[in-house]
C-alpha cells in the first residue's frame, strides 16, 4: 500500500485543482460561437465576419471587434451588419470582469433599440439579465444589481413571453427574488430583537415581504415571525396575528408551524380554514426538489460572495409587480401622507398673465382678452372672489399649512428681537498735514535783493544746463 505524507497530498491536490481550472479555462476560450451564419460565401463581408467568429472562439476579443467594426465601417449595407452588432457585444460578454460587463450590456441595448423584431433581441435581453445575475451580491448586501435583474428578467418575460428564453428568464427571476426577500428577511429579524416599536417594524417587513414574494422558500417562517410580533404588540392587533395563522394554514399547509398555527386559531376561538390544494401540491414539489447542502458546500458559502438560492421555487409564477414599500401600524394616519402615485402633464392657465394687478405698481388688474371679448365690465373682472375653505383638520393640506404659518411666526418674531445695527460713519483717510507728529514743509525763502550802485549794469544769469543755455557766465 502506498502511503502520502501530507506535504505530497497537498502539491497532488494542488496539481489537480491547477489542472482543471487551466482545462476550464481553455474550454471557454475555445467555446463555440451562439450565432454563427451557416450560408458558405465568399463575399468579403462574409469573410470578416467568419474571421471575427474564429477570433471570439480563441479568445482574440480585441482582434474580432477591430475586424467587426471594420466590417461595420466598410459595408454599411451588408446583411451582416445586424450580425456583426451582435458579435460586438458577446465579445464583450464573454470577456467578462466589471468593464466588459458594462460594455456588452451598452452594446445589447444598442441592438435591442435598432433591431427590436429580430429573434436575437430576445437573446440579448436576456443576457443582460444573466450579467446582473452574475453579478448579484448576498442578501445582506447592496442589491442593486439583484434589483436590476429582478428588472432585466421581467423584460424578456413580458415583451418575449414566447421566446426560447423565457423559460431561463423566468428561472433566475425566482432566485433573484429569493435573494431580495432573503434580504427583508434579516431586516425584520433585526427589528423584531430590537424589541419595543421593533415589532411595529418588524411585523411591516414579515406582512409586506410575503405578500411581495409569495414563492420565497421561508414565507411560513415569516408569517409566523409576524404573528409573533403582533402578539407582542398587544390585544388590539389580535385580527392581525389571526390573519397571519390564517395564511400560514391555506397557503403553506405542509410548513412545520402548521399544526402550531391551527392550535394557536383554536385556542383563541378562531375558524379553522382547509389547506389550498394547489398551494399543497406546490409545496410538495418543492420539497422534492429541495437539496440539502453538503459540507463543502456550507464551509465555501461563507467565504464565497455569490448568494445561496439553492432553496429558490423551482415552480410557480413570479412576482410580476414593484416592490411597493408599506408603513408599520405605528405610524399614525397624519404623517403617512398620499405620496406622489402619477404624474400628469397638463397646460397652464394663461387667462392670469392679462388680470392679475402689477405687484411693482400696485395698479388695479386689466380685464383679459377673454373677457373683454365676453362683455365683461373691469370691476367684473377684477371682483374678488370668495375664499377657499379651510383645509380639514388631519390632512397633509393643513399639516403643510400649519408648518408655513410656524415658520412665518418665527420669522416675524426674529425679526423683531433682532436689535438695530449700529450705524458706523466711514474712515476718512487723513491729509499729511493733519496726521499727528508731521508738520508741512516750510514755504521756501525769497532770494535776496543785491542793491547796485549807480552806474553799475545789471548782471546777465549764468549759462546752465536749465535756462537754455543763451547767456555766458561774466
């Protein structure tokens, strides 16, 4: 018998494991293309796209888009010019990692947008979901892109229901749903340990999720954490911890708090319901085809980063509809609000620009055009107008009347408490004569008077470098 040490079974392992990733890896290289053009030409369009093909199936994906947009640029009206976009964008999509990702989704939708009746749209939909897919983060998570799928999927279902890849489509939509209710999951569990208004909380994401995700794998489980909560919140909300039992036994007949959930009904004199036969049938299904996880399995999840949606439906329709956020019962009715539900366009009413006054004069308001034409006198059409009712107590009118005038009164009353500000009179820069310590020059002194005698001429000026230079020095 031959025996390892541990050193030699651990390089034999890793030889192994080298092996296999680097056969993987030349295996996807070396993956034949999905769309290839079978028609045997020599056409030289023809032949760049042959070229480009070869290149994608070897891993030359810089190469084959330089070949295709040559294709592009150069036939513009070739046939396979529809063809090459799409070979464009799978380039990008096999070459994987975050850019290549974002480049071949940009490319899909480009030809979704100019190719919208051909059978590969529906392909390339659906390949946009799959890069979310692969994408998507655990649950407890950003799930952005488990959001952006759970959109991507939804539209090959509704705009290619009867494509090859709605089926697919509808599949990785129920494991992208797993993991968005995996994730409102957690979040009531960490309501419902917080304790107090936590079960308000709580209670809002167990009732919302289950009526949002039906087919999550652990909707019981919700539903009696929710009945749960609502005990604890007190008598008052008994209908709704009986309403929770209710649903846990007509729709999840076979989940382990069943029998727990008739007993709690009968204990407090509640109806019975039947179990829903489909919801049975269902449930059963999915039991069968639920695998229990190994140990490798469970060791690797935890350091892996893909969600684990082994327990997804494998049947059943999908949640068609937004999620749709609700409020917990301890919100009271006048701070939930109506929200903004649509969006209508409409035109303004112009009739205003010709009657109401000038605000900068304060001149009385002109009759409009359509009034004048109808014979109506100014003061007619300047006559005030009842005032509108008080809005009612409670509503979101009054509440945002109610904070307006709040914040007028502080205004005024700030206003008023604000003191007056000094005036301070503006410096005045000193003149040099009356800045302290320097006085003004001295005027300068007249020149002497020089007394000749009589009969003595008058000196001429001396010749210098000032007075032009005519006269001689005597």
């Amino acid at each position: 018998m031959i025996r390892f040490s541990r050193s030699s079974l651990a390089v034999i392992v890793g030889a192994i494991v080298v092996a296999a990733l680097a056969t993987s890896a030349c295996g996807f290289k070396r993956k034949k293309y999905e769309n290839p053009i079978t028609k045997d030409t020599q056409q030289p369009d023809k032949l760049l796209y042959d070229k480009s093909v070869h290149d994608i199936e070897k891993g030359r994906y810089e190469l084959a888009r330089l070949t295709l947009n040559t294709l592009i640029n150069t036939y513009d009206t070739s046939e396979y010019l529809a063809k090459a976009k799409l070979a464009i964008a799978d380039s990008w999509y096999r070459e994987g990692g975050a850019h290549g990702m974002a480049q071949a989704e940009a490319e899909y939708k480009d030809f979704i947008l100019f190719y919208p009746n051909m059978e590969e749209s529906a392909e390339a939909q659906f390949k946009v979901c799959d890069m979310q897919y692969q994408q998507m983060d655990k649950s407890d998570r950003d799930n952005v892109h488990a959001r952006l799928g759970e959109a991507e999927c939804k539209d090959v279902l509704l705009k290619w229901p009867n494509s090859r890849h709605a089926s697919d489509a509808a599949d990785k939509l129920r494991q992208i749903q797993e993991d968005l209710a995996d994730g409102e999951m957690k979040v009531g569990e960490f309501y419902v340990k917080k304790g107090g208004n936590g079960y308000f909380s709580g209670a809002n994401r167990f009732n919302s999720l289950v009526d949002q995700y039906p087919l999550y794998s652990q909707a019981d489980e919700a539903l009696w954490l929710a009945a749960d909560a609502y005990n604890q919140m007190g008598d008052r909300f008994e209908n709704k911890q009986v309403e929770m039992y209710t649903r846990i036994v007509h729709d999840y007949p076979l989940s382990i708090h069943a029998e727990d959930a008739k007993a709690q009904l009968r204990a407090m004199g509640r109806p019975v319901p039947d179990a829903d036969p489909v919801a049975e049938t269902r449930m059963q299904f999915e039991l069968q085809k639920r695998v229990k996880p190994g140990l490798f399995s469970k060791v690797f999840t935890e350091f892996s980063d893909r969600p684990d949606t082994s327990n997804a439906a494998k049947s059943g329709n999908p949640t068609m509809d937004s999620y749709k956020p609700t409020m917990p019962l301890d919100v009271p009715e006048t701070a939930r609000g109506t929200g903004v539900t649509d969006v209508t366009i409409g035109t303004p009413n112009r009739d205003i620009l010709g009657t109401a006054p000038d605000a900068r004069t304060g001149a009385p308001a002109t009759p409009a055009a359509g009034d004048a034409a109808a014979g109506k006198s100014p003061a007619a059409a300047t006559e005030v107008k009842p005032a509108a009712p008080a809005p009612t107590e409670g509503t979101p009118e009054a509440n945002i009347a109610a904070t307006a005038g709040n914040v007028a009164a502080k205004m005024a009353a700030a206003k008023k408490a604000k003191p007056a500000a000094k005036q301070v009179a503006p410096k005045r820069r000193p003149k040099p004569a009356d800045r302290k310590g320097t006085a003004a020059p001295p005027a300068p002194a007249a020149p002497p008077t020089l007394t000749l005698p009589a009969g003595v001429p008058a000196p001429t000026p001396a010749k210098t470098s000032g007075n032009g230079g005519g006269a001689q020095v005597p």
